[in-house]
C-alpha cells in the first residue's frame, strides 16, 4: 500500500480540511510540516474538483500489515517508538487510536488523555454526548420506526458506522489503560526507581498517552 493511499484511508476530511489551514499558519503555531499540510490540502482539493466522498475507513487487514511494517523500522529511526511498550501492546494501542479515528467522536489530534481513561470515564463522557451504545442504539430504532419511506436511511447508516467502533473502544478501555500504566512502571524501574512514589508513576502515565499517539502519527507519516 503506497503512503498515499495510506493518508486517504486514514485521514477525515475534516482533519485534512484542517491541514489546509496548516499551511498559513505562522511556523511557531503549526502542529506538522507545510510540506505535509501542502499535501494533505492538495489531495482535499482534487477530492472536491471529482466530488468524490471520502470514506476514511482501513480494512483492518491492511491496517495490521502497515502496522507490522512500521514498527519494524524502528531501526532506520523512521518511527517515534515507545520502548517501555511491547511490540504486541503497541498493536492495541494502534488498533484503539484507528478505531478512535472510525467512531468520529473526537478530533484525533485532542484524543490523547482518553488513553489515560478507565471505561467508566469514558462511557461517562460518550453519554454526556449521546453516543453511548445504549443512546445510539435507541435512536436507531427511533428512527427505523419512522422510516416508512427511506428518508433517515443516510443517518441510520452513519450511526451504525459510529456504533461498532464506540463498543470496541469500551470493550478495551481497560486494557489499553493497562498498557501504559505497565509502561509506566516499566520506565521507572528503567530509570533504578524500583518504589517510585504514586506522584512519578501518574506523572509518567500521563505522558505516554501523548507519546503513544506521536507514535501512531509518526507509523502513518514518518518521523518528521
């Protein structure tokens, strides 16, 4: 799969969108590259001029593959890696982020501390917005009820689209959680911190759910 092809599966329109406005922004405010924004805002562009919609969505197949690639070029330096973070927990941690991405629920690039949540918080703020399953599923059949002549066929579809995603990212919420807080640990004992205080391990906790998403970016786009 080219890089190319990679950036249209992975990437909304509305973060590609926010690539193009990337490229004006003064060089101390921007969050990636003007060479990287130029591309991303060209590709919305032809995308327009074809009408095409962009459907943002990576079989899942060809999302393991990427991953596996690119976790292999830790050497060349081409990926930011964690390396208190296995190789098999860092594929969670990718699967978690896309399925993030697929649900639609947050712009990706403020996703980061929902690592840090535990299911509780994170159905808590899915509710506060409507897009728990149990809401989702109840507008659903709402809508299936009044929907005699295929007018909410559009809005039925986006919300199961959302629904598979949302279960999954409850589903392992724990367990992504309980990735970092092992990496945690395992970077303090790294460190000769064998009895760190709870204030070292929250503070380390914290910070690798950013680093988690650099490395995510970074498998899509390179170490920039």
């Amino acid at each position: 799969m080219k890089k190319i092809d990679i950036i249209n599966e992975v990437y909304t329109e509305k973060q590609r969108r926010w690539a193009c406005d990337q490229i004006d922004a003064p060089k101390s405010e921007r969050e990636i590259s003007k060479k990287d924004a130029t591309e991303m805002c060209k590709d919305v562009k032809q995308s327009k001029k074809k009408n095409e919609i962009v459907k943002p969505k990576m079989k899942k197949k060809d999302l393991v593959e990427y991953i596996n690639t690119k976790i292999s070029l830790k050497e060349n330096g081409e990926v930011f890696i964690v390396t208190e973070i296995p190789s098999v927990d860092k594929r969670e941690i990718f699967r978690f982020f896309e399925q993030l991405r697929q649900s639609g629920v947050i712009n990706m690039f403020g996703s980061s501390p929902i690592l840090n949540w535990t299911k509780d918080d994170l159905h808590r703020w899915l509710y506060g917005m409507g897009k728990d399953p149990e809401s989702m599923e109840s507008e659903i059949e709402e809508l299936e009820d009044d929907n005699e002549e295929g007018e909410n066929d559009s809005e039925i579809e986006l919300l199961q689209s959302q629904l598979e995603p949302i279960k999954y990212l409850l589903d392992n919420k724990n367990n992504v959680r309980d990735i970092l807080v092992r990496g945690a640990m395992t970077r303090l004992e790294n460190r000769g911190e064998e009895d760190p205080d709870l204030s070292k391990v929250q503070r380390v906790f914290q910070s690798l759910a950013g680093e988690c998403f650099k490395m995510w970016t970074t498998a899509i786009y390179g170490n920039r």
